[in-house]
C-alpha cells in the first residue's frame, strides 16, 4: 500500500504559497485540487504524458532558484491514493500550469506576482516567460529599487513606471529611476510621475520625443507648490511622443503647459480617459481646438477640463454661435468641467452623449449668467431622467444644484456657481434658468425628494420672494421637501402667500415637509403651519417632522 502524500493543496492560494516554500527547500510533490475550468483542462489531456514545455529563453537561468525542476512524469502515488479531480503536480502539463499561473496572477494584490513563479524553477519560469501576453507580464519600476539593474535581470517585458515626489525621501534613486526607464522608449506602457518639479521635468522632456509605441498610460503631474515666477515653467514641446500616441488609452495632465496637446490627441483615437486639471494660462487651449479633438475621440468614456483661473476668451470666441456640426460621443458616461461659462457651452453646444449620466460643472465668478446653450444640451442627456433625487445649496458666495439617483449614492447631474459680489440675486438667476428651462425633459419633473440647504440668512438678503417661486415651481413631483434651519423661515415666507386657488401652484403633490433641528422647544415656522392648514382644507394633506439626518 503507497504511502499518503505528505502535501494535498485545496485551492490556488494554498498551492503558490507551497511554491514559495520551494524556493527554500525540497518538497516531495503536492496533489492538488484544480478549479472547474483548469481540471477539464488538465482531464483532456489526460492520456498524454509527455510535456508541451515552452521555447527555453535565455533568461532561464538568470533568476536564482531551487535545483528542483518540477517536470510532466508519470505520478508515482497509487491511483487509490488520489481523488477523483486531484493531480499530483508533476503530470500537469504546461498549458494546465499555465492556466494556474494566470488565475494566481489575475487574483494577487501584488503587480509582480508572476515573480514568484519565475524562481520555483527552470521548467515554470520557461513556462512563464513564454507566455508574457497571458500573463501580462510587466516589469514595475518604482522610486525605491534601482531601475538599471532591474532591467537587465529580466527579459524586455513592457515597463511600468511609477514615481511619487510627494514622498519626500532623499535616498531614493527616482530622478536616475525616470532617466533609466525613458531610455527605453520602446518599452514603456506606462508612465506616471506625481509631483515632479520644473527642472525635472525639463531634463526628461528631451527622452520623451521619441515615439513610445506601446504607451496605453500617461500621467504627469506637476508640484503644485512649486513657485513660478522663481522658476521658469516647463512647457512640452510639439514634437512630445514623436507627435504621436497611437495606442495611448488613458491622458491625465495636472498643472502641465503643453499648447501642442490638441496635434498629439488627434493621433488617440483609441482614448477612453481625458483628464486636463488645473490648466495654466500658459497651458491655455482654445475652446475650438479641444471641440475638433474631441470629434475624433469617439471611444471616450470621461472627460475633465478643469482651469486654474477664469482667463477671458477672446473676441472672436464670444461672438461664436450655435455650431451646425455634430459629435457624437456614444460611450462618454462622465464629464466634469471647472472655466467660465462661455467656454464649456462652446464645447457642448455640438455634442451628443446619450450615455452621460455623471455631469459635475463648476463656474468660476461671473457676473452675468446665460446658460441656455448649456440648457440645451443638458436636455439631450436621457441618462439624466433618472435623476430622482435633488440637493440645492445657497451660501453667500455660492449656489449649486445636484440631482442623484434614488439611492443617493451616485450623483448625476452637479453644478455649482459662483458670484463676485455676493449678491443673492446674481446666485438665484442661474439656478432659476437651471430649473425652469435647463431641464425640459430631465431631471427636474422626476424629483421626489428635495432638499434645501444653506449657509447664510436668507430672510435678510431681501432677495425678491418672485425668484424663490420660479425657482420651485418646475418641482411638480416632490413628494418630500427638506429645509435646512437656515433656509426655512425664507420658505415658509413663499409658502404662506400660496392660498386660495393658488394654494397647489407649488408642489402640488408634497406630503412631507422635514425641517433640520425642529424639536419640542423649536416651534415649525408659521407660514409652513399656514401652508399645510390650506393644504388641508384643499384635500391634500401634509405632514411636517423632524429632519432626522
């Protein structure tokens, strides 16, 4: 009768911890237990013995490992001993290994697991480095280990870099790390470099004009303390990336000046991700050009555009009218935009996205308001009538709208305004336009919930009570108002002017008012009480609580 075996690994975790304990010492072989997909995998090829092993490379025998090469044999356990569904390791040819090697990789929170795999033994990392595609196997350079010597161990796997100047570690070979890594233009897929200085950034621009072919990841972030009237900005260059980033899939450019950008993305058609934050004056693109690149970006998924200061647009820019061409942008779900109002209704005045449902906007302090172009397109996002719920804030500089979904934890639709003056007037006339001719179709006649917040004293800023009942009238669908304490003594004001047969103008199917901090000594704000007395007397009832949260 055979001996037990000495090791039986139950599930992949189990079995590559077991292969780092090869790398120490000499085991007999485990039986395994293989997932669904491998073991129907390994049973078809039952009747074969003989191994499949990958081409040898010639970086085989470079990485240290265990003498022990674990090679396809006929098992030496009796057939009793095994389960049905178990295999001793040694009999698994490679193309099971190899699905093994991938389900490790896939589920590892490591980005070089595939490492540990390569130092089992000369028959596994044969197998390993044969299959870099299936494995994707990259070599990760970092701000800690020397890049040089890491790169020549391994064999020429695409190269992912990734360095952080936040951490402020003077030991650390980054600036050399950088150098190393760009030399190898032909090999990078990945670049992300957070908080590089200038200076840096001037040494390493002359590596990048060369065309990087497999490049699908771009992030350069730029110190934002940095001072520049001290130090001279950096700006890129046309010729950045050879001109041209066929294969580049995700941009994000913090605080970089590169006025060129508009030549560079109209070779992305391939784009899924456009982040451009905090553009410099010196970085400034013209509203135009970013409309034209954005004609030929038609697998974007989301798009920021986000200016460090409201730089006016010239002459010929405001005088621009309705565009008569349109672009279609049939995978966009999320667009987010920081400018001046003009701006963004240049780009969006010729844009499709049907499936836009996350739109954040952010206006810098204007004194005039006119968003009717922005209106228009708002209305053409039907992922937008889902909205169900909404939140409107006043403060004395400030006023925004949000409309989210039901369950509140995804918001749809975000714009925020600001005013120079602090004028009450000048923060309710663009909600007002927001409210009663953004949404034609969507979101506002499928709220149910609103809620009202604010930060100043509303009841003293002699905003005109007209301006409160046009902003309110388009919500016919509100079942629950929540005030905040500061915003309910000024509706209750618009509230108690409704009565008679204009008792039902606003909110006509409202059931619950729910007002922050009202309790025992806290009395509800007479016009509410007179409000819901009519609405009593009118058949329609309503119930005033305590707003909870």
């Amino acid at each position: 009768m055979s001996r037990e075996p000495q090791h039986r690994i139950t599930d992949l975790t189990e079995f590559l911890a077991f292969c780092v304990r090869l790398t120490i010492a000499h085991c007999p072989p485990p039986i395994i237990s293989l997932p669904p997909r491998i073991a129907g995998l390994s049973e078809m090829h039952s009747g074969d013995q003989e191994s499949c092993t990958s081409p040898n490379s010639k970086y085989v025998g470079q990485a240290t490992s265990t003498s022990t090469n674990i090679s396809p044999k006929s098992p030496s356990t009796a057939a009793g001993n095994i389960a049905p569904g178990q295999f001793p390791i040694n009999m698994l040819l490679d193309e099971v290994l190899l699905e093994m090697f991938a389900c490790y990789v896939e589920g590892s929170w490591r980005r070089d697991a595939w490492h540990t795999l390569a130092c089992v033994c000369q028959r596994w990392r044969s197998i390993a480095f044969g299959s870099p595609r299936r494995l994707n196997l990259r070599i990760f350079c970092s701000q800690i280990i020397p890049v040089r010597e890491n790169l020549e161990f391994w064999p020429p796997f695409p190269i992912v870099l990734t360095i952080d100047y936040f951490q402020n570690r003077p030991n650390w070979p980054r600036d050399d790390n950088i150098f190393a890594t760009l030399e190898h233009h032909d090999r990078v897929c990945h670049i992300e470099i957070r908080d590089i200085s200038s200076s840096l950034l001037e040494k390493a621009l002359p590596l990048m004009q060369k065309p990087f072919p497999i490049l699908t990841d771009l992030n350069l972030y730029a110190d934002e303390d940095e001072d520049e009237d001290a130090i001279p900005a950096s700006v890129i260059p046309d010729s950045f990336l050879g001109g041209s980033a066929p294969r580049l899939r995700i941009l994000r450019l913090r605080n970089i000046r590169f006025p060129g950008l508009p030549k560079l993305l109209l070779s992305t058609t391939d784009l899924v991700h456009l982040v451009l934050d905090q553009i410099p004056d010196s970085g400034y693109i013209s509203a135009d050009a970013i409309a034209t690149c954005l004609s030929t970006l038609t697998r974007l998924e989301s798009l920021t555009l986000c200016f460090l200061s409201p730089r006016p647009l010239p002459e010929w820019e405001r005088r621009r009218t309705s565009s008569s061409t349109r672009t279609h942008l049939p995978f966009l779900n999320c667009f987010t935009f920081n400018g001046v109002r003009e701006y963004l209704e240049d780009i969006v005045d010729g844009i499709d996205a049907p499936l836009l449902d996350r739109l954040i906007i952010r206006f810098f302090r204007q004194q005039v308001f006119d968003i009717r172009r922005l209106a228009q397109f708002i209305g053409r996002l039907p992922k937008l009538e889902t909205c169900s719920e909404a939140r409107m804030y006043l403060g004395s500089r400030h006023a925004s709208f949000e409309g989210l979904s039901h369950s509140e934890t995804t918001i749809k639709a975000s714009l925020s305004f600001e005013s120079p003056f602090g004028t009450p007037d000048l923060l309710m006339s663009p909600l007002v336009q927001l409210c009663t001719s953004s949404f034609p179709q969507a979101p506002i006649p499928t709220i149910e919930g609103l809620r009202i917040f604010g930060t100043y004293s509303p009841g003293q800023d002699g905003v005109d009570l007209s301006l409160w009942r046009e902003l309110l009238r388009p919500f016919t669908a509100v079942w629950d108002l929540y005030l905040s304490p500061v915003i309910a003594p000024r509706i209750a004001l618009v509230l108690q002017e409704l009565v008679g047969e204009s008792v039902m103008e606003l909110f006509p199917v409202l059931q619950n008012i729910f007002v922050k901090g009202l309790d025992q000594d806290k009395l509800v704000p007479e016009g509410i009480e007179q409000f819901v007395a009519a609405r009593q007397l009118a058949g329609h009832p309503i119930s005033v609580s305590r707003w909870e949260h």
